[in-house]
C-alpha cells in the first residue's frame, strides 16, 4: 500500500483550507460547511457511529447462547472483513471528498441511477438504525430513572434521547465535533474501567474456555451455530464511513479521513473484543445462557459485580454511548440526505438542501433524521412486532449499501479507474477492493440467512423481505419520479474519458 503524505502536517491552515476548497470546486461544488472538525473528532464520530458498547451490550446474550464463548472470534473475523472494505473507502473519499458519503461516491464511480439507488437503500437503513438505537436505549433509561420498563416508558426515553440527540446536531459541527469526542472518551474509558474491573473480580474461566461451545450448536454442526452467534461481528462493525460522511467538515479530508476510518476500526474492534472477552470470562454459569434460564446475562454479571447503585453507574456510561452513536448516526443521515437534495435527487430537495449560514448545518436535512425515527418509534406502540420488522433491515440495509459502492469501485477499476487521492492502495487495490467485495456478500447472506423454521415464512425471511420491499419501492419510486435525472452535476467521472473511448475503439 502506498500512502501519499504530501502536506501531511505541512502548511498553514489557510493554505490547507484554499487546497480544500479548490479540490472540491473542481468536483463541481462549493462547500457552506465549516471545516471544523479535527482528526480526532471525525475518528471519534466514526468511533461512537460504531459504539463497541452499544452493540457487544446488545447482542452479547443473542451470541453466547448461539454460539458459546467461540463467538468471540466473529469479532476478529468481521474486523479484518470490513477493514477491507474501510480501505476501499479510503482511496474514494481521498479522491472525492464530497459530504454524503456512499451516494456521491457511487455517483462518481458509475452514474445517477446506481448512485440514487445506493443512496436510498443506505438512508433507509440510516434512519432505521437510528430508531433502532434510540429505543434499544428505552429500557435503559427506564431502569436508571427508576421506570417499570413497558413499551409506554420505552417510547418516552427512546423520543426523548432523540430530542436530546437533535438538539446536539442543530448547535452545529464544533459541538457535533465535542460531544464526539466526549462520547468517545467515556466509552473507551468505561471499556476499560468495566473490562478489567471483571476480570479482576468476577473472572470463573480462563482463555481455554473460548475455545469450547458447551454444546450451543445442539444438532447441527458447530459452524451453523457459530454463523448465527457471528451476526454480533456483523453488526459491530460499521460506522467507519461517517468520516467520509462529513468529508467538508475535515480539513485535508483526503489524508485524515483515510486514518479516521482504519483507527475507527482498529480502536473500536480492539474496544469490542475487550468488552467481549471480559464478559465471557465473567459468566459464571455459560450453560444456563445457552439454555435461555438466564437471558439477561450483562445484567446478571454487572449486577453482581458493582452492586445495583455500581451497574446504575456502568448503564449511565452505557447511555453516554447510546446518545453519541444516536448524534453520529443523525449527522451521518443529515450530511445524506442533504447530499441527495443538493443535487435534486429526491422530492423535498429544495427544503433539504437549505443550509443554516448560522449554525452551518442543514437544518430540514437534520428535521429528516430526527421525525423519520420517531415515527418508527411511536409505531411500536401500535405493534412491537412491527417494529422489530421494520428495525431488521437496519443492518441488512447498511451492508448493501456498502457493497453497492465496493461494487462500483471493482466496476471502475476494471474499466481504467486508477485512485488518484492522497490515500492509494497501489498494487493492492484490486485484490483488496474484490475480498472486499466477498466477504460483504457472505456476511449478507449469514444476516438473511432463515433460521427459524417454526414461524412464517415471511418471519423466517424477514431480513430478505424487507430488503426486497425497500428496493422495489425505491425503483417504483425512479421510475416514477425519475429524480436521479433532475441534477446535470458530475456522474461517472472516475473514469477518464479518454479511457474509455479508448476501450470503446478496441471493442468496435
């Protein structure tokens, strides 16, 4: 891998700004964003969008009981899979350097229609992902505030953290910057306060133990057992791509945004595996989680190692963390949606693509993020079981949206596309983009994946249905509306036109 670092610290801030500002004009837009953002809140947005607390908490029971104590290595197995594909994001970003993230970069790469379809499958499953976070964070807040947990006291923490989120976002990129930060700092040190606070006191295995399944697999084979528990890897890591989300709000973007996502999925698989492993050394009783007697079993373990006012303080670290990726999910779906209406690719676009000169934020883009997710909220009260329909796409949706830009990257490159940012993979870019491209199709088949033979077939397939209804409403929706026409801004420029005449001459 070659990384070029010419004017890696060189350079005043103005110069760097006139740079930034040039390279972005020769991509055909003016920036009204403030470069505010530094190195380390653009990683700590990508670092809090991932939330290694957020997702080992979550499916951390959902694993163990799955796949036993193995599971853990779906962490390092996903790490290295989708760092592959961080590293194909790192050449496009450094090359197109444009707020958005996937839809501008699938835009330049092939065209309007693979573009508009990339950028509505992900912002689908952006705004899901938020609704998802927010009321996963319900029960939570119930539990610190004192609430009998319900679905009432579950939508009214979940709204309420939404608010809280929205606000944060409206006061614009420095606090945007700030709270990352500060999320970031009370979750990696709550990481590691909490992980070696069990290992010191509750640890009942040693490391053998992550090698014995305690018979999770049951009848099938222990690889079916380990692909299901493997969806806690999946699931984790993502939230890399937001650093290019914000691409002008960085300065140099093309240099610091390539390290904010490969240190984004370093420090936060290395956050995830460390929480991961401190908790399966600490269950004392692996057997009673796997044959469901005990299926809350962080609590069980954070209960009996700080005692309840103890976990009450680790559940208020846990909702710093739930509130910071709720903020970065939001910025990342503004800086999207936003994208899509400066470029007329949406009904609403003339309202999306306002921009606060006060506070440098896209505020209908921001409204977008912030009534969408709440709707879904409220729609639980109507049917929990809907919810959780709607919420299974959320991880299905991002995964494609990811592959649909890796795909386009392997399109270019095999059509004369050389990366010419400040960040190249050389020689290595074409096996990187193609395991890339191989291991998103695989993990996408372990989510959708039917593992519960006993329920309808439409729940059996729920992942794959729901993915199915959002693309065939957005293509109803293009055909209809043919908005992905509406904007004449450059498309499907990464590959030199003289090029691809130049292929055309040979082929004729």
């Amino acid at each position: 891998m070659q990384e070029n670092l010419n004017n890696k610290n060189g350079g005043s801030a103005s110069e760097h700004h006139d740079s930034d500002a040039a390279q972005l004009a020769a991509l055909g837009y003016e920036s009204e964003f403030r470069r505010d953002m530094s190195p380390w809140a653009n990683f700590s947005l990508g670092f809090t969008y991932l939330s290694p607390v957020v997702g080992v908490y979550t499916l951390f029971a959902f694993a163990l009981a799955q796949g036993g104590p193995p599971m853990i290595w779906s962490l390092v197995i996903c790490g290295l899979g989708q760092l592959l594909v961080a590293l194909v994001f790192s050449e496009i970003v450094a090359q197109f350097p444009v707020a958005g993230g996937v839809y501008p970069w699938a835009r330049r790469l092939w065209g309007r229609k693979w573009a508009w379809m990339t950028g509505w499958v992900y912002l689908m499953a952006l705004l899901v992902t938020i609704a998802s976070v927010v009321y996963g964070a319900g029960p939570f807040i119930a539990q610190v505030l004192g609430f009998e947990v319900s679905v009432n006291s579950t939508i009214l923490c979940a709204i309420g953290l939404l608010v809280l989120s929205t606000i944060i976002n409206f006061l614009g990129t420095k606090v945007l910057a700030t709270a990352a930060v500060i999320g970031f700092a009370a979750e990696i040190i709550g990481a590691l306060v909490v992980g070696f606070w069990l290992l010191i006191t509750e640890r009942h295995h040693n490391l053998s133990v992550l090698f014995d399944s305690f018979g999770a697999q049951g009848n099938h084979s222990f690889m079916y057992a380990f692909a299901a528990a493997g969806l806690i890897g999946a699931f984790l890591y993502y939230g890399f791509e937001a650093c290019g989300d914000v691409a002008e709000e960085v300065p140099n973007p093309g240099v610091l945004i390539p390290k904010a996502m490969r240190r984004t999925i370093y420090i936060g698989g290395a956050a995830a595996t460390f929480v991961c492993l401190s908790l399966v050394l600490s269950v004392a009783d692996i057997p009673a989680v796997i044959s469901g007697k005990d299926v809350t079993p962080v609590d069980t373990v954070l209960n009996k190692a700080f005692g309840a006012v103890g976990a009450k303080i680790v559940l208020c670290i846990v909702l710093i963390s739930f509130l910071s990726c709720a903020i970065s999910l939001q910025a990342a779906a503004s800086r999207l949606a936003y994208s899509y209406g400066r470029d007329d690719m949406i009904i609403g676009s003339k309202l999306l693509k306002k921009f606060s000169t006060s506070r440098h934020i896209p505020p209908y883009a921001l409204l977008l993020a912030a009534i969408v997710p709440a709707i879904i909220v409220l729609g639980s009260k109507v049917s929990t079981d809907a919810l959780t329909k709607v919420v299974s796409f959320a991880a299905f949706g991002i995964y494609l949206g990811f592959q649909m830009v890796v795909f386009a990257a392997l399109r270019a490159r095999l059509k004369g596309w050389k990366p010419s940012g400040k960040y190249q993979l050389g020689k290595w870019g074409l096996p990187i983009n193609i395991g890339a491209l191989v291991y998103g199709i695989i993990a996408m088949i372990n989510m959708c994946w039917p593992r519960t033979p006993d329920v309808a077939w439409y729940d059996n397939y729920i992942v794959s249905v729901s993915a199915v209804v959002v693309v065939v409403i957005g293509l109803v929706y293009m055909m209809i509306h043919r908005s992905y026409g509406h904007s004449n801004m450059p498309y499907n420029d990464a590959i030199p036109k003289n090029v691809e005449n130049e292929r055309k001459d040979m082929s004729a």
